[in-house]
C-alpha cells in the first residue's frame, strides 16, 4: 500500500510544537511578528499572502501585511522594506515574489535585514545554508525535509533526484540534502529544463521531488518501485470549476502513486508544510533577536 503522506497532519504538529517557544517569548514579553510584503495583484499571491496572515493570528504571531501598488516605483517597496527593518515589532517578513517586471527581486531581498529574512533568500543566509550553518532554511525545502523524516526514509546514501533548479527549492535542497548532518548525507541530481534523459534520472532515485513548476511533468512511468515521490508543484490549470481553475502537482498522481512507496498529495502536502516552516523562521528570528 503506498502511504499517502499527510502534509497538513504534519504541519499541525509542528504548528503545536512551536507553541512551547512561543509561550517562553511571552513570558519575557515579547509576541513575534511577521509582515508579509505585497506589490501588485497577482490573484495565487494574494490567496498565498492572506494564508499566510491567518496562520500567524491562528498561532499566537502578530500578523502584518503591506500592499503596495502593483504600477508604483520601486523605491515605494524599498521604503516598505527599510521601515520594516527598523520597526522592533517586526522579527521577520517576506516580500511575495513574483514582484511586477519592473522591480528587480534581486535588488529585493538584497535591502532585506539578514536577521528578518524568515524565507531564507537573501545572500547572506545563502551563504551560510551552502556553508552548512543555516539561520533560516527556506521554508519550502525545509518543509520537504521534516516530510522526508516523518516517513522515516534513510537519507544516509540515498539517491534524491531532484527536478526543478529553483533558487526557492531546488538548489537550497539539493544543499541541505547533501549535507554532512542527521538529516543529510544524500547523492543529489539536481534536473533541469536542458538535462538529457530526464528518465532515467528520476527512475533510478529512492526519492523523487518534483519542483519545476510543470503541470504532471513526473509520471509513473519515471518514478521506480518503492520510490518516495514529493510533489511541490503548484499549478493553476484552467478547469470547469466554480473558480475556473483546478490545482495540479508536477506529478500525475495516480501513475507515480502506483509505483511509490510514499507520495504527497496536491493540495495537502508540501503547500501546508511551507507556511508552517514560515511560522518556525518567525519564531526562530524572533528568539533570536529577543535573547
Ligand atoms: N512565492 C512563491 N513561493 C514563495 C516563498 O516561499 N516566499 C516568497 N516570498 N514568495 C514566494
């Protein structure tokens, strides 16, 4: 039987789990904050951002949100960001990507303070995850890591294929996966739009993680017995649904379920685990800057 890995169960948890640290904050008085940073009107964004709110009103986090004009100039989000730099109530924030063309999202999250960047995106915390010292892992690979772990595959000497080179999942991964540490130690292959037989990359991995952003890209018949498939993709398709559009993963469910050991669903799986791995960073910043 292959198990059908329950990523809103496991975020549940680890939601609980935070409770702990949370309550030692409020004791020496402090309540963590998290901002999320908005420009534009991008309708998945909008739906991601106000998740995102009310997970941290849900788990004892002060919530903040700032909008900012999808056509306005890019010094109005810079002054967002030095604001909320300054601001002590503010222990980490986000800026949702994607930002309007005319804004550089480098530029971004390069005026981002290291020590408030809870997604992990900017240089520094880069740097420091490759060098194996991560302050704050991205909440997406870090999510697909406590989903490896809560179906207890041996990552020691493993073989992960990873499809999708992503600077939000599929580089910060294939780093901490191959790190020396209890929750590394894999061979990674890291795929991509131009690698060649793609199949017989995937097929040979104990463990497949779809992230390329390609509607059912990974099939049953690229994924080999007993794999562990995690589908990060999130798609929206147009479908006669009362929205118009239906969520697809980068695998097409049914064949890869018929071959894998362990697959996570879309919705249910990875989505849940990012927002509360967002939550985790926000209380990590927050006990940080507050001890
Ligand atoms: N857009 C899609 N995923 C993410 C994420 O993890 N963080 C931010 N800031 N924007 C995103």
């Amino acid at each position: 039987m292959t198990e059908i890995i329950d990523g809103k169960a496991v975020a549940s948890q680890l939601r609980e789990d935070l409770q702990d640290a949370i309550e030692t904050l409020a004791d020496a008085g402090a309540r963590p904050g998290l901002a999320t940073v908005l420009m534009g009107e991008d309708p998945a964004s909008q739906t991601y951002v106000n998740m995102k709110q009310r997970d941290c009103e849900e788990v004892g986090i002060d919530g903040i949100h700032v909008e900012i004009d999808g056509d306005a100039p890019a010094e109005e989000l810079y002054d967002a960001i030095a604001d909320l730099n300054a601001d002590d109530d503010v222990h980490g924030y986000i800026v949702q990507s994607p930002v309007p063309d005319h804004v550089d999202y480098r530029d971004v999250i390069d005026r981002v303070d290291p020590a408030k960047d809870v997604d992990g995106f900017h240089p520094e915390n880069v740097g420091r995850l490759v060098a194996g010292d991560a302050r704050f892992r991205p909440c997406t690979p870090h999510g697909v890591q406590k989903l490896l772990e809560s179906v207890d595959v041996d990552l020691e000497g493993a073989d992960v294929t990873i499809v999708g080179r992503s600077d939000i999942v599929g580089k910060p991964l294939a780093n901490l996966l191959i790190q020396k540490a209890d929750d590394g130690n894999a061979t990674v292959t890291v795929c991509h739009s131009r690698t060649e037989k793609l199949v017989e990359k995937t097929r040979r991995a104990d463990i497949v993680v779809a992230a390329a952003g390609v509607p059912e890209l990974v099939d049953g018949s690229m994924v080999g017995e007993g794999a562990v498939v995690i589908d990060v993709g999130v798609n929206r398709v147009e479908a006669d649904t009362e929205k118009g559009y239906e969520l697809v993963g980068d695998v097409e469910f049914e064949s890869a379920k018929a071959k894998a050991s362990a697959i996570t669903p879309v919705p249910g799986g990875v989505g849940p685990m990012t927002r509360a791995m967002l939550l985790y960073n926000t209380v990590k910043a927050a006990s940080l800057q507050e001890n």
